[in-house]
C-alpha cells in the first residue's frame, strides 16, 4: 500500500511540474510580444531611394547674365513605416540654389538629401545650365573725314571708341584698322566687332574719307630777258595733282600778246 502512494504522489509531482514550465513558457511569449509591440518596428522594406528631377537647360533671362527657374522637388521610394506611419522621409536641399532664384550663365549643380525615421538615407542631384544666347551691342562712330596731307597720298585719321554693352561682359573688342595710321585718298570702312565670354559676337563699321588735298598753284613772272619786253612764267604747284603741271621748259618765253591756260587735273 505504502509502496503505490509513493508512486502515485511521484506522478502527481510529474505533473504539476510539467503544467508550471507550460504556462511560464506561455507567460514568456505574452511577455515578448508586449515588449516587441511597446517599440517602433520597421517593416521589411527596400531601401530608400531618392530621385531628382532631370537636367534643366535654359536660355538667359533679357539684359540677364542669369535666368529665373523653377523646378519640381525629388521623389522618394521608401517603405519604413513606424507605428504604422509610412509618411517618415525627410526630403532637404543641401547644394545649389532654391527653385525660383536667379541661377548664373554657366552650370550650378542642385543636390538633394532624404532621411526616414528607420534610419536610411540616400542623395542625389541634377544640373541646371543657364545658356548665354544674348549677343553684345556696339554703336560706331559717325563717318569721318580728312584732307590729305601736301604729298597728296594719306592723311593720318583720329575717332573715338564704340560704345558697347553686354549682360555678362565684354571679353574683346577688335578693330580692322587703327585710329591715327595713315589712310589712303577715298573712303575705307573701318570694322569693329565685339565678343563676351560665351563667344556671342556682334559688329558695326563707319567710313574715313581722305580728301585730295588742294592744288596751289604759283605763277612768278620771270622779267625781262635779254633786254625784250616779252617776259616768261614760273610755276610752282602743290597738292594732288597729276600729273605735275609745267609751262614748257623752264624759262620759256611766253608772249605778252598771247593767252595761256593752265589745266590741273586731280589725281583719285
């Protein structure tokens, strides 16, 4: 008898053991899975990505050396969700200047930055290039004209300078001629042509116009000769004359009775 209530109780003892570890086993669980649902769980995800919008290629503003653009903010792909909020990215711009500002000729780089309360992060950028298409203005002098000198061949030729402008600036200013050289008799154009640093160029052009100069001419009576009443002329002349007008040979005789004329023909 005594032997069968030892066995029995051994059982009974078995048991209530087993039943103990079964419900702290599950008391465990319950315990873990509050804890695990008291904290911010990020669902599987892949990771963020940040897209910028394209490259943005414009032309200048008028009278700009800039132009004013605008484009539209990044776009994320992103599945971090925290207490079931998905909304977590942070989208900043961390490079270039804000859209609506007046970007530079030339190319200024735009970078974005993205951040989720998980923890990932991702940047990326894009371009905007500002094109100069403006082309400078020049303005000439007036035409100008000038007299040759007494060798009636050049006449040595003086002007002011162009006036120009440009929205970004001048880089060179070029002429096809310089002021006080010499210049031929006629009318030769004189070209000037401008350029800015992005090679826009423009042009304008005047005349000079070197006149003949005057034709003097000087009769000198030469007296008497040899005691006749008769006397001879000579002539002095200067100026663009061609070809150099004479009275025959030195120290002719010309008659008091007779009329003589003298033809001076301009050289061109």
């Amino acid at each position: 008898m005594s032997g069968s209530i030892g066995k029995n109780s051994a059982t009974a003892g078995i048991s209530l053991n087993a039943q103990t570890l079964k419900r702290t086993i599950l008391a465990l669980a319950c315990l873990f899975l509050l804890q695990l649902g008291s904290k911010p769980l990020a669902a599987e995800s892949l990771p963020l990505v940040i897209d910028c919008p394209s490259n943005v290629f414009v032309d200048n503003d008028s009278g700009k050396c800039g132009a004013i653009v605008h484009f539209g903010m990044p776009t994320v792909s992103d599945q971090c969700s925290v207490n079931g909020n998905s909304n977590t990215t942070v989208i900043t711009q961390i490079g270039g200047l804000p859209s609506g500002s007046l970007f530079p000729v030339g190319t200024t780089t735009v970078t974005f930055a993205a951040l989720n309360a998980c923890g990932d992060e991702d940047t990326c950028d894009f371009m905007v290039v500002v094109r100069d298409v403006e082309k400078p203005t020049i303005t000439c002098p007036s035409n100008v004209s000038f007299q040759a000198s007494t060798d009636g061949c050049t006449a040595f030729a003086i002007w002011g300078q162009p006036n120009v402008f440009d929205n970004c600036g001048v880089t060179s200013i070029m002429g096809s001629h310089r002021a006080r050289s010499p210049f031929p008799k006629g009318t030769t154009a004189v070209t000037y042509t401008v350029t800015d640093a992005s090679g826009n160029t423009a042009s304008c052009s005047f005349d000079v116009n070197v006149n003949p100069a005057p034709i003097v001419v000087t009769l000198t009576s030469g007296g008497s000769c040899k005691g006749r009443t008769d006397g001879y002329l000579l002539s002095t002349v200067q100026g663009d004359a061609h070809p150099t007008p004479t009275l025959g040979a030195t120290g002719q005789t010309l008659p008091t009775s007779s009329n003589w004329l003298l033809e001076i023909i301009h050289s061109l």
